[in-house]
C-alpha cells in the first residue's frame, strides 16, 4: 500500500513538473518569437489626426482620448479612428 501510494505521488509530482516546463517553453518561445517579429518586421506607423472642421469629435475630447491612450499604454499606443455613434 506504501508503495503504490509513494509511486502516484512520485509520479504525480513528475508530471507536474513535465507540465510546467512545456508551458514555460510555450511562453518563452512565444516571447522570443513576438521580440523578433517586432525587431526585424516593426510595423509601420502612420498617425494622421484630422484638424479639419468635419471632424465628428471635437479637438478638445481628441486629446483627452489621446493622453488616455498614452497613459494606458505606457506611451506605445495610438488612436487610428474615432467613430462616433
């Protein structure tokens, strides 16, 4: 009775472990992959903020949903449209 039990902890403890290893592989490899997707393929920003007196959101809440953008984002954020229902 001993045994069998020590052997399903033993093997319980294993397959804890196999577990862990292949999602830290799966995270670390997915990591790697989005450093170097964004390295050597970064992808091409174009910003035009229309100033325009057509605009549906006035200059005003533009830039408070801008500045919220940054804060949120940490600076690497941007706003592509406003839509306005």
């Amino acid at each position: 009775m001993e045994s069998t039990l020590s052997n399903a902890l033993i093997l319980m403890v294993i397959g804890m472990i196999s577990v862990f290893i292949v999602l830290l592989v799966v995270v670390m490899g997915g990591s790697i992959l989005i450093n170097f997707i964004n390295k050597y393929y970064p992808e091409s920003v174009i910003s035009q903020v229309s100033n325009s007196k057509d605009s549906l959101v006035s200059p005003k809440i533009m830039a408070v949903l801008t500045a919220a953008v940054l804060q949120a984002t940490g600076g690497k954020g941007h706003i592509d449209e406003v839509l306005k229902k």
